[in-house]
C-alpha cells in the first residue's frame, strides 16, 4: 500500500483538479491532514490511534477547530473507501461527539465604526487617493455584510452601477449567488467616484479592488486597512472584517427587519445559522417592549 503522505497527496490533487474544491477549503485539507499525518508517523491510523487523536487534539485546539480537523480526516478516509484502497473505514465503527459552546458573535460599536469611516474620509479629503479605496471597503463590509471572501471577488462583472441604484450579484459558499441592491445617495455617489477614478485598472484587469501594488485586494490587505485606521485612532479593539458582517445583520434585526430576509442578505443556506444574531438583541428587545408594548401608556393605583 502507499504510504499515507502519498495518499494525501493524490487525495488533494483529486479535491483540487477535479471536485474544484475552493482554495480555503484546500489550505484547510491539507493543513489538517498534515498535523495528522505527523500524529500518526505517517501511516494509516486504526480506531484506536484515531481516538487518541481526538484526544491530542482537545488538549491542544478550540472545539470549533478540532471538529473540523477531524471532518477533513473523516473525509479522506471516506475517499480511500469508496475508492476501495481501505477495506474497512474506521470511522464506520466510531462516534465522535465534540461539543463545541455556542459563541455569540461579536458586533461593532457604531461609534466606532463611525469613527473608523471618518478617518477614512478625512484620509481621502487631505488628498490621499488610496484612501477612496479604503472607504470603498468599508462602506461595503458595514453596508452589505458581505464576507470578506466575497468583498474581495467582486468584479466589473458582478458589480454594476446605473439608475436602479447599485447592484451586487455576490457569489457565496457553495457556489450559490445572491444579488444585494443597494439605494443609499451618499453610497451610490461614492461608488460612481470609485469607478471613475479606478476605472483603467477596473476595465483592464477586471476586479474591482486593489492593493496598493495594483494587485487585486486580498483577506489580509483588507485587515490591514482595518488595523491601520484602529492605529490612526489609537483604538486598541481587535476588529476583524467578519465583525462588520455580524454588526450588519444584528443593526438590521435590532430594527425590526424579517429574520427571513437577513437570512437572504447574508446568503445562509439554512436560517438556523441566522438566528444566532437573535441571541444578542435581547437588550434591544427589552427596549422596544418597554416603549412599544401598550402597558407602558397604562396606570392604575395601589393604593
């Protein structure tokens, strides 16, 4: 039999060449499927080495991580099955429960994000170009909540910009595609100064963002640009892009908009991943019950 490590690697090939498996998803693979060859010396692991891994990797890893680690080796070891290189899958005669806490996403200050964008336009009107760019970012992640993944596709093709207002045909996890249609004056006069100032750079290379070398926008340069106005404004938060996508969804439920409907925004398969936002406007609910709810306009007397 091949060796594990040889088994990995047509495995990832096979994920990348012909399942088109999306590079986060293979950089995860093949991360994961590394540390447990590593575990294992290099070769295939029975039921009971299997165990100890999971043992390993609870001392060593959050619950949200291990689960997936272990995801990606059951996914392996279900290929070498169905391929027919392992006769017996171990993973058939195993239950691996890992009870990971729900965590509550964590939103963003508006103050703060107001401070941030502020910054950001102050940057713009001293005569720093880049910082439209900036501005362009951070008005997107605050006002579509999209995923960072997906600010950084988006392209002359699915960005379009005429008198419907703006409209994004964003294309998510999955595959799947959503359109965001946005009507905001100050946004859409931003999007329209956007353009034209990129425009070459748009026309010729086709995405809509860029970094500072010309090269289209990356996850980590949009970080960056997160940190370096947290540093202009000597904020010591730890602020990722995913935040603002959680700010977007919890603002927009706080006001009363349909679950159902930010379900849709935030391109969720199932609503049950939407209604953890639900779990943390529970100080605004009890605002709104106290002024809304018609005992509040009632009095009677106890004596």
């Amino acid at each position: 039999m091949q060796s594990l490590a040889s088994l990995i690697s047509n495995y990832m090939e096979a994920s990348e060449c012909i399942k088109k498996l999306s590079s986060n998803t293979i950089r995860a693979y093949r991360i994961d499927l590394k540390q447990f060859a590593t575990f294992t010396r290099n070769s295939l692991a029975d039921k009971d080495m299997i165990k100890r891994y999971v043992i390993h990797l609870n001392q060593r890893f959050a619950p949200r991580s291990v689960k997936r680690k272990i995801a990606s080796v059951r996914a392996f070891y279900h290929e070498l099955s169905i391929s027919g290189i392992l006769k017996k899958n171990p993973f058939d005669q195993l239950k691996i429960r890992i009870r990971a806490p729900k965590q509550l996403p964590r939103i963003i200050p508006q103050q703060i994000i107001c401070s941030i964008l502020q910054s950001a336009y102050n940057e713009y009107r001293l005569g720093n170009r880049l910082a439209l760019r900036d501005v362009m970012i951070l008005e997107l992640l605050f006002s579509t909540g999209l995923r960072v993944s997906e600010l950084c596709s988006l392209s002359k093709d699915n960005f379009s910009l005429n008198h419907d207002g703006l409209r994004l045909l964003v294309h998510g996890k999955g595959s799947k595609e959503r359109v965001i249609q946005l009507l905001t004056p100050q946004l859409l006069k931003l999007s329209k100064l956007y353009c034209q100032t990129y425009s070459q750079q748009i026309q010729k290379h086709g995405a809509l963002l860029y970094n500072q070398n010309g090269k289209p926008i990356s996850p980590q340069s949009v970080q960056r640009i997160i940190n370096k106005y947290l540093k202009k404004l000597n904020l010591r938060n730890h602020i990722t892009p995913h935040m603002f996508r959680h700010t977007f969804a919890t603002s927009l439920l706080e006001a009363g908009m349909d679950i159902r409907y930010i379900q849709s925004l935030l391109g969720h398969s199932s609503i049950a991943t939407t209604q953890i936002y639900t779990h943390v406007t529970t100080k605004q609910q009890t605002v709104l019950l106290t002024e809304l709810h018609p005992r509040s306009k009632m009095s009677f007397l106890l004596d």
